[in-house]
C-alpha cells in the first residue's frame, strides 16, 4: 500500500511537470519563471563550464558518472527476489518494464526541458522542475521528496536483504557476523524431560525427538524457530546497512561519493549479466 502511495504522488508530479513544461513552450503557462527564460534550441550544443566550488570543468563521462546512480532503481525486484510469488517470471518482466518505462521518461523529460528553458535557468536553478511545474511548483517538490524517502526506504527494504544472503552464502568471510545460522537436526544437544531426566535429542525446526531408547517414550521438545534466527539476521544486516549509508553521507556532499557509488554499480551489472550468460 504504501508503495502505491509513493508511485501514485511520484507518477503525479512528472505529469504536472511534463504539463508544465509543454504549456512554457506554448507561452501559456510561465510558472516561477519569466519569458526571457523561454529560449528554443539553446541547450542543442554542449556547453560544458568550470564548477563554482572546485574550478574543474566536467566531461560527458564525469556528468554521466554523476547521474549514473539515480537510475539503478531497476533492480530493486531483483533485490527482494525471496518475496515474490514467481520470481523467474516476476523478475524479467519487472525489470524489463523497468528500463524501458524509466528510459522513456528520463529521455522525453530531458529533450522536453532541453528544448524550451535558456541553459542559464537549467544551471543555476536546481529546482527548475518545481519552477515550470503545473499548476503550482508544490507538486513537484512534493514528488521529489517523496521519491527520495521511497528510494532510501526501498534501498533500505531491499540492500539488507541482499547484504545478508551473501553472508549467509558465506561468499565474502568477514560478512559472517551479519547471520547466525539455526542449529540443525544433525547438532546434538542435551534436555530434561518433566520426569528430570536428561536425555540426548536433536535440535532444528519445530519439534524434536529424544534420541534416549532407555526411556519407554520419547520426550518432545522445541528446538529454535526459523523465524526467530531470520529476524535477528535482518536487523544486523539493517543496521550494517544504515552504518554504511550514514559514513557517506557524514561528507557533506554527495556529488563526491556519487563517482565511486557508479563504478560498483558497473561492476555489479557486469557481474550479474557474466552470471546470466553462464547460467544460459
């Protein structure tokens, strides 16, 4: 439910957005800008400037790696793969749905903008989605914030997840505090029956048998529960998780970690798509 909320205020404020922008190249609608800041074509020709804070001029690439990470979204079904009913289904076509939905928005949103707002507006205004917003630059704000809450708590929901099935899988070593594994029906341990006596049983899921054949009956009794040991492994992976995130942003701006966020997330999908042409 509270997803469909986030999609429904997101999806609302790119509509009004998208309105917005085609209704300022039309000379119908200016919002908080003015008519001067209608220029067409202005933004045809790269334009690349030196930055105000540290001098250096960008590159393609570096704008590229820059923006990189507010794409990787896509992967967010693959991240909680355990909860879906049919996820060699549910995933291609999730994720396929994904790229393709998200690549069409971001490219007409882009040449939309591109096309009618002056290249001085489009570098000095951050927030010129919310100033050309339709039909009031609340919509948008509210949708960009909204998005950045769903994107953290996505992340949150779907990172640990991932986090902890790697060190289940015992794939990198020093993950292994991050999950402590059920004892199972092979690991013998010792209880006391209601008469007293101490008998040898097994210890896993559910119910266990007593292994004493002295005893005219076996004495049951409960092992640890799953659900028990999948819980506390999740809030270690959450808080691992949270500690990470916190670090970077603890540098004041993002923009300076966002290069080494895009660089992971290359090798990740190269990982992934070596895997799938393995497994094929």
């Amino acid at each position: 439910r509270a997803a469909n909320f986030f999609l429904g205020v997101v999806g609302l404020s790119i509509l009004s957005i998208m309105v917005g922008a085609m209704l300022f190249a039309a000379g119908c609608y200016d919002g908080s800008l003015s008519e001067e800041d209608r220029v067409f074509h202005d933004n045809l020709h790269p334009n690349y400037r030196p930055d105000s804070s540290t001098g250096d001029t960008p590159t393609f690439w570096d704008l590229v790696a820059l923006f990189y990470p507010a794409m990787t979204g896509i992967l967010a079904g693959t991240n909680r793969s355990s909860k879906l009913a049919t996820p060699n289904r549910s995933i291609p076509k999730g994720t396929i749905g994904a790229i393709g939905v998200t690549t069409l928005l971001y490219l007409f949103q882009t040449w939309l903008l591109g096309s009618v707002v002056s290249n001085e507006i489009l570098i000095h205004n951050k927030l010129v989605v919310a100033a050309i917003a339709f039909p009031s630059p609340v919509v948008a704000k509210l949708g960009v914030v909204t998005a950045c809450v769903g994107a953290a708590l996505q992340c949150m929901a779907g990172g640990p997840q991932l986090l902890g099935a790697i060190a289940a899988d015992d794939a990198i070593p020093f993950l292994k505090f991050l999950t402590r594994k059920k004892r199972r029906r092979n690991d013998l341990i010792k209880t006391t029956n209601t008469k007293g006596v101490e008998v040898l049983g097994l210890d896993g899921i559910g119910l266990s048998r007593s292994l004493d054949k002295s005893l005219p009956l076996n004495v049951d009794f409960e092992s640890e529960a799953s659900e028990k040991v999948e819980a506390e492994n999740s809030k270690r992976a959450v808080w691992f998780s949270w500690g990470i995130a916190s670090l970077g942003t603890l540098l004041g701006n993002i923009d300076h970690i966002t290069p080494i966020l895009t660089m992971f997330y290359l090798i990740m999908y190269g990982g992934i798509n070596f895997c799938c042409f393995l497994l094929a």
